[in-house]
C-alpha cells in the first residue's frame, strides 16, 4: 500500500478488510498507532508483527502488546547488509533490543581501537569479513572506491551504528556514530532519551539531537510533536525535563526542547536527526 502522507486511520481499518495476517513497518508507524484508540479496529488478523529501520521505543513495545497481544518482532540491517541482527522466528525478544546476530554474518562490536568491547560497553556494530563478503553482504560503493575503503578495511565491514551487546549476546542500539552527543565529557546516545520521552502520553513522537554550547561543547535538544490537542508551554517543557532527569542520569536530560509540527523523514520513515 503505497501513500503520500501517512494517517493511521487509513491504514489501520485495511487489516480487517484484507485480513492481513504479516505487518511489518518501521516504528514510526507503530508509534502513531499506539496514540489511536485500537480498541475501534478489529486487528485480529495479525498473526505475525515486525519492526526494523530504526530502533523500536520500549514504549511502543509494550502500548502495542497491550492492545493487541502481539510481540512485534525487531531487527537491524542497511542497504549493504540486508538483515544481520534480528529477533528471529522462535527466539524470544528482549524489549529494547534489536536482537541477535544473523548466522550469515560474524557480528562484533568494536571500540575505537578496533578491539572487541566488553560486555555492556558502547562500541561500533562491525561484520568480520577477512576481506571476503559473506553471501547478503555488499562488495562496495558503486564507482567510489573511497567511500568503500572508509568503511571496508582492517577484516572489518564498519556499519556506522553503535550498540551494546548483553551477556546472552543480544544487541542493544544506541545510535549512528554521528549522532551521539558529546557533552562535557559524557557520549550520551539519543535513542535512550527519546525511548523515556515516548513513555509520556502527551508525546506523538520525539527526535534527540545535539545542540551546540560554549560551556559543554554539547547539550540535548529534543524535538518533539504533541497528540492532538495538547500545546507546547514552558511548563510542560520543565515538566519533560523533570520526567527524563528521574528516569536516567542528571546529565542526559534535553536542556533544550522544541515543540513541532512533524519531524523531518527518510521515504521510510526514519527521523533525519541532522536536520534536527
């Protein structure tokens, strides 16, 4: 089903009329749909539910569940990669993570030196290749061998995202290495802000990005679109702060929120954060 410009009340009266059993769609899709009375559409078609090209909010998880029963199940991949990291059939989700490594490919995650992080440590989300593309993998950038060099060298395919791994291997992300804030010191990543700020009911939907700042070099800024019905005023802003500075550390609350109509998007329906 092709569209212009999504509306949850277009989209969500066709699972009774086609029966649709398999739903898959990024999580902006699932985020507008939580804020809908699901109670007024008979999704019980649905057998099979799942979620990739961005990271999936705990919230959405749970609000989702909830209304309808279903697990949706998470994954990650790119264009280069196609799916490598996933909760696949028969595993079992943990919220927030994105899943396990695919079989095709050797999925580790690396610090800046290119040594394998501990447990529970922030690195970048890499493929070993030994200079060899497992089946699914890309052989390089068309006609631009820089670009291909800059992310295919050392044994490594270097994706650009970053995560944590837990101890039972399941990935956890936390954001594009250009994405991650850097502010007095601390590397904060958006997509754990932002997964707290989804957890308000006033909130449709939410983008973290870094704000430049003489003292701190950076700070948050979060960018957020209100349910309908609801105005952005300073008091709601002390109170989206007061909420985040409870739910995570002092240092990681948006120091500065901006109220919007929409949030800039890929065709896909990712959040373009650098253009926040």
């Amino acid at each position: 089903y092709d569209f212009d410009r999504f509306h949850s009340e277009d989209i969500l009266p066709m699972f009774a009329k086609y029966h649709i059993t398999t739903f898959c769609a990024p999580p902006t899709m699932y985020r507008f749909f939580i804020k809908e009375d699901l109670s007024k559409y008979d999704l019980s078609s649905i057998e099979y539910a799942t979620t990739a090209g961005e990271a999936l909010n705990p919230e959405v998880f749970n609000q989702f569940k909830k209304a309808t029963g279903l697990t949706i199940m998470e994954g990650f991949g790119q264009t280069e990669t196609t799916l490598s990291i996933a909760n696949f059939v028969g595993s079992t989700p943990k919220i927030g993570s994105m899943g396990r490594p695919s079989p095709l490919y050797d999925v580790v995650v690396l610090d800046p030196d290119g040594n394998e992080c501990k447990t529970g440590d922030t690195g970048e989300i890499c493929i070993r290749v030994n200079d060899k593309a497992p089946c699914g993998l890309f052989i390089g950038y068309y006609l631009d061998e820089e670009k291909t060099r800059e992310v295919w060298h050392d044994g490594y395919y270097h994706t650009g995202d970053t995560a944590t791994m837990d101890e039972d291997g399941y990935l956890w992300y936390v954001g594009r290495i250009d994405d991650v804030i850097k502010s007095a010191g601390y590397r904060i990543g958006p997509f754990e802000i932002e997964s707290v700020i989804m957890e308000l009911p006033y909130v449709l939907e939410c983008g973290v990005s870094a704000a430049p700042d003489e003292v701190r070099g950076q700070v948050v800024k979060a960018s957020i679109v209100l349910v309908n019905g609801f105005k952005g005023t300073d008091e709601l802003k002390r109170e989206i702060q007061n909420y985040v500075k409870s739910r995570t550390a002092p240092y990681k609350y948006p120091r500065i929120i901006e109220f919007r109509e929409s949030l800039p998007k890929t065709t896909s329906g990712k959040i373009i954060r650098k253009q926040l």
